[in-house]
C-alpha cells in the first residue's frame, strides 16, 4: 500500500524566464526560499526559471502555490521577508477550512477600503470574521495577539464612515492595567488615558493620516474613550468598537451591550488567554460568549495561534503559552 504521506516532488515552470524578476523571488543568496522551506518542511531546487519543490504531499502543494504566487507579485514590488512571511500566512490559512464559514468566500466582496489603503482579510478566518461583522450588529472577535482583530474591526468602522453608513465611530477599551502599577499619570484625562487607546490611534492614522483623525476627534465623529465613560449614553447610528475586552467585568459587559442603539453596528474583540482582572473576577468577555451563544443578530469568530499574521515567533510563542496551559 502506498504511503500517504511519503514525500513527493513537484515542478513549477515560471513564464517568462525574467532573471530579474526571478532574482526578486528567491531573495538575496536565496533567502525568500530559505525561509519558504524552514516554514513548510520542505525543499526547493531552483535552476533558471525551474523549481523542485519536496515534501510532503499537502506541502509541496502550497509550497508550489506561494512559489508562483511570489512570481505573479515579483513583477509588480519588491519583496523582502516580511511579504514572503504574510504571503505563506496567508496561503496556509487558507488552506484550512473554517468552521461555521461560508464554502466560497468573494475575497473582492471582502475588501475593505479606507481613505488611505485597501485592506484584504488573510485567510479564511479573517475573511469570516469580515463577513461576520457585516452580516451581524454586533460581531465578537475572540482569539490571541496578532491574529487581526482589532485591525480589521477598525478598518470596518472607518469604511462604514466613509459610506455614510454611520455618523461617527466610538472605539472603547477597558483602562486596566495588565499588572504593572503605573501610579499617577500626569495630565488630564485625556492624557491619562491614552496609553491604553493607543493602538486604535495607530490603526486610526494607518488607515486616515494623522491630521484627518485629529479633525474627526476635534469634530466628535471619532470619539476614543475608556468604557468607564460609556455609562448611560445611547449610541445612534454608530460604529462602536469594545476593543481588550476580556478585561471587562460582567456588569461592564452588560452595560456596553446595552448602550447599542438604532442603526448602530458594534464589534467586541479579546483574548480570554489574557485576562488582567484582579484574581477571582470573572471576565465579562468569557460570561457574554457563554450567555448570548444562539441568539439572533449576533456572529462569534474564534481565532487561533495558526491565524497569527505577526513574525512567525509570535505563532511559536503562542504554542508554547498554550501547550503549558494543557500541562
């Protein structure tokens, strides 16, 4: 009986045979295959514009598909590591089948744009979880650092503004520390609250420019606060993002939830792996997965360490957090 999972080889002939293009491809002293290698487990012979690819089966497969897809984009930009890394990223993610997806995602449908870039999910989960947060008024975002969450959840809400689909974007986070003390910030309360908002700052100027954003808050269509401040307010014909939060107690959950209005969209995002809540608080995150499961109108994305899109090491790292918890 043939072994399943003996290694094959397959060919990949590249047209046109442009040298320079190909020197492109394959790096400096061939580093972009290097690194295509040592992530798949594979080998790659290369001569002119000829390729071996060697391994395994599911493997070779998607090492011959990255292989021509950096072909195809060797001939529009330069490539260094890190496009190689979210181009591999992105072919193994979708690769994998996602639970609870649609069979056939329009990767055009899913394109979100903003006023300074085109924004593409990376994978099939991030291209669910897109189709989530437009399908359902509320969308929860749950999995570990690097995985795209709060990134793309902006850029819905900055493109829901641009449509006029909205009248403003309100971005929210719990302001708790994750057990360092930092004492008293100095400024008012907008300084001492902007280290924890800070990375919807860098997501917001990405996507806008600094000096558009700074407008929008000026003019109150950007509002970035911290959750304590959304007590008894009603949000209308907003897009409202609870970014971090697993760090919610189960009241503040309850109160956000409840501040949606008419004609509002909300996005909840977290890690429920890192809870920074003093010991024995339960996280308000973890409560609303477990209560509002099965109810209409609202969409769960679960992320995973093979949906990371930061360094590779990230990915390691989270396998590593993750093995320990099991043990």
């Amino acid at each position: 009986m043939t072994d399943a999972l003996a290694d094959i080889s397959r060919d990949v002939v590249l047209e046109p045979a442009d040298n320079q293009r190909l020197a492109n491809l394959c790096g400096q002293f061939d580093e972009h295959l290097r690194q295509i290698e040592d992530r798949l487990d594979i080998e790659i012979a290369s001569r002119g514009n000829h390729f071996r690819i060697t391994g395994r089966p599911g493997a070779a497969q998607i090492g011959s598909d990255v292989i021509e897809s950096l072909f195809d984009l060797a001939a529009r930009e330069r490539l260094d590591p890190e496009r190689v890394h979210m181009l591999l990223t992105e072919t193994v993610m979708n690769d994998e089948p996602v639970a609870g997806a649609d069979v056939e995602l329009d990767a055009d449908e899913l394109t979100i744009q903003t006023r300074r870039k085109l924004i593409r999910p990376r994978g099939a989960n991030q291209a669910a979880y897109v189709q989530s947060v437009y399908k359902h008024d509320l969308a929860f975002g749950i999995g570990p650092a690097g995985t795209g969450k709060t990134y793309l959840a902006v850029a819905a809400a900055v493109e829901a503004l641009d449509n006029e689909e909205v009248r403003r974007i309100v971005l929210v986070r719990p302001a708790v520390e994750a057990g360092e003390r930092l004492g008293f910030l100095p400024g008012d309360m907008s300084q001492k609250v902007d280290p924890y908002l800070r990375p919807m700052y860098d997501a917001l100027y990405d996507m806008m420019g600094t000096d558009h954003v700074m407008r929008m808050i000026e003019r109150n269509v950007i509002e970035i606060a911290p959750l304590a401040f959304m007590r008894g307010r009603s949000l209308n014909e907003s897009f409202v993002l609870l970014d971090e939060a697993q760090n919610t107690s189960v009241e503040q959950m309850k109160m956000f939830l409840t501040r949606i209005g008419f004609g509002s969209r909300a996005v909840v995002t977290g890690d429920i792996t890192q809870i920074d809540l003093p010991s024995g608080q339960r996280s308000g995150l973890r409560n609303a997965v477990e209560i509002l499961d099965g109810v209409e109108g609202i969409g769960f994305t679960f992320f995973s360490r093979r949906d990371v899109v930061r360094h590779p090491l990230v990915k390691r790292i989270v396998q590593a957090y993750e093995d320990a918890d099991e043990t």
